[in-house]
C-alpha cells in the first residue's frame, strides 16, 4: 500500500512539474492560451498535481511510520 502511494505521489509530482514548465513556456513565447485553455489555468492544474503529489507521499511516510 505503501508503494503504490510513494509511485503515484511521484507520478503526480512529475507530471506537476511537467504541466508547470509546459505552461511557463507557453507563456514566455508569448501564448495566452494552450490547448484552448488559459495559460495561467494550465499553471494551477499543474501546481495542484504538484500537491497532489505532496499530499500522497506524506500520507505514504505516515503509514510507514504508524507501522
């Protein structure tokens, strides 16, 4: 149990980071929208998998802890 949530919480910080530089890219090069999406919307989806991420691997780190 513990693993699955040490794999998806760095999944989700990955793919965080990844949507993050995506949308600050975007944003240098002068595009407003990405996707059809706002760039600034696209920057909050990722920092909250950013969260996400955080989130799952603290509650990892407390399940082994609890052990």
């Amino acid at each position: 149990m513990t693993s699955a949530l040490d794999m998806a919480g760095s999944a989700a910080g990955i793919l965080g980071l990844l949507v993050c530089l995506a949308s600050g890219v975007a944003r240098l090069g002068g595009m407003f929208y990405l996707g059809g999406v706002p760039t600034v919307t696209v920057f909050l989806a990722g920092a909250g998998l950013v969260l996400a991420g955080c989130y799952l691997k603290l509650e990892a780190a407390g399940l082994r802890a609890r052990r």
